[in-house]
C-alpha cells in the first residue's frame, strides 16, 4: 500500500479528522539514517505527525518544523513537513539502544524529558511558534496537549510505529482529530467514548486497516464524511549546491585549513544522511565564490 492521508470530517463538521499510513517513509528514513529499532520508532512517529500537520497548511511555500529538544539518549529529533505531505527527519543518535518497557520499544525512555516546538513558517514577516513541555515523551499525547494548550484546539491524536524483527518497519500511521469551537457536548462524548474503543493504532494498521477504516471505526455514528486524501512521502530535496552553502558558512579560514591540508571533505545533509564529497579543486572554487 502506497502512503497517503485521508482528510475527512463528522458530525455535520463539528470535528475535522486527518489519518495516514506511513509505512514506507517510516522504512525510507530508517534506512538513510541506520536507526535502531526504537530511534526508528520515535522518528517514525513524529514523521508520520508531520505529514498530516503539514496537510494541514494551505499555502504551496507553507514550512512547518516539529522539534523535540529533550534530555534522553535519542538526543532530540527535528522533522519538516510541505503542505503537500513531502516530510524528512532525523534523530540526534540514531543508534539508541534500550531494553523493552511492557513489551514494547521504550520511545518515552529515549526521548526523554524536554520540550516540543512546533514553527510553523507560512510566508509572514515572523514565522509562527509555539512551544510546550514534553508530557509523556512518548510524541502522540505530547501533541495532544501542545493543539489543546498552544493552539487552544481540543484534540486527539494516536500514532504508531510497529517493527519486524529483522528492524525494518512492519506498519506505520496514525490520526489527528480537532474539535471544532462549536461542537456539541453529545458529539464530544460519543467521540470520547468511540475512542475507548479503539486498540492500539498500530494493532489495527496491523489488521490491515485503511486510514478510511481507522476513521470509520472512530468516527462510528458520527456521519463520516471523506473530503480527500493525497500521497505522503519520505522527500529530501538537499543537493551538492544547496549544501555548499554549509561549507560556506564554515568560514573563509577553515575551508582555506581544508585546502592545505589537500584532502577531499564529504558533508552529510542531516536530513536524509546524504554524503557529498568535495575535492580541494572544487574548495578553491568555493574560497573564490564567497569572497
């Protein structure tokens, strides 16, 4: 199955809804980066968060950034999203490690205590930003209360990484559900009470479940109403020249040490761990641009 999301709304549109399935731009962000089975869970879920929020944008230019800063081994994860779902990531140690809490990869032991930012750059003199705390590092309930307490938007959202046991991605998605400021009491508890209902979102990813069918099931007798869906990428769109300008803002005085020491360098593009080498010719070159 393709990745894509599916936005859609209910109850005579008291409530929007966005779920998605990101199973290969999950797998295509593990094997760029080399994660561990956890880091490949962390990430994966706060990609597949970035894809539907960057959905969510209207504008072609419209950037959002998700940043997790926190204090545990995963060392942060950064993601950025278009508002055509094209979204790219990355952990600060990919290589994490931990033994299982209840059966399952400890993403809130990785990430850790720490805060969420959330900039949202929608071509406005100042970018938008809102920050919050981290409440169970675990990404999912984090966003939840970043859309309630940053964005005043009561929400819920569910995400969901499962791995194979030789680490590549089994299944991966997830939902957001907004409120609408004038939704009703009846249909916050009828939506409260679907969402009891509901196992795991990769359990039923898992079951084979289509981001249609997770909305049916929590959007049962709410009159479920599909608006559209569109394709969801892993999508970098680094390249030698625009990482060029990396190496010139190094410093005039470092890149001059680079071609004495008449060594090729290779500088990596954090997003998707793309390597490119420059020779100390293409250096000179460089120094003479930058002047």
């Amino acid at each position: 199955m393709e990745d894509y999301i599916v936005r859609a709304t209910a109850a005579d549109n008291q409530v929007r809804a966005f779920a998605a399935t990101t199973r290969q731009l999950v797998e295509t962000a593990r094997m760029h980066h080399g994660t561990s089975p956890v880091a490949a869970a962390a990430l994966g879920r706060l990609l597949s968060a970035g894809a539907m929020m960057g959905s969510m944008m209207k504008n072609d230019t419209d950037m959002l950034t998700l940043q997790i800063k926190s204090g545990g081994p995963i060392g942060g994860i950064t993601v950025t999203a278009d508002s055509h779902a094209n979204v790219k990531g990355y952990v600060g140690n990919p290589d994490v490690m931990l033994p299982p809490k209840n059966g399952k990869l400890d993403v809130g032991g990785a990430v850790g205590p720490g805060l969420l930012l959330v900039i949202k750059d929608m071509g406005l003199k100042e970018p938008y930003s809102g920050q919050t705390i981290l409440v169970s590092s675990e990404i999912a309930e984090d966003l939840t209360y970043y859309f309630a307490n940053s964005e005043q938007v009561p929400s819920s959202v569910g995400l969901g990484v499962l791995m194979e046991k030789d680490n590549t991605v089994r299944c991966a998605g997830g939902f957001i559900i907004q409120m609408m400021p004038f939704a009703g009491e009846d249909t916050v508890c009828r939506l409260e009470e679907n969402l009891k209902k509901v196992p795991s979102v990769t359990a039923m990813l898992d079951k084979g479940y289509t981001p249609e069918q997770l909305l049916e099931v929590l959007f049962e007798g709410l009159g479920l109403e599909i608006t559209d869906t569109m394709p969801a990428r892993f999508y970098c769109n680094c390249s030698k020249e625009r990482v060029e300008q990396a190496v010139v803002s190094i410093g005039r005085k470092e890149i001059q040490e680079m071609i004495q020491d008449g060594e090729d360098i290779e500088v990596k593009c954090h997003f998707c761990n793309t390597a490119y080498r420059y020779t100390v010719e293409e250096l000179k070159e460089i120094l003479k641009r930058s002047k």
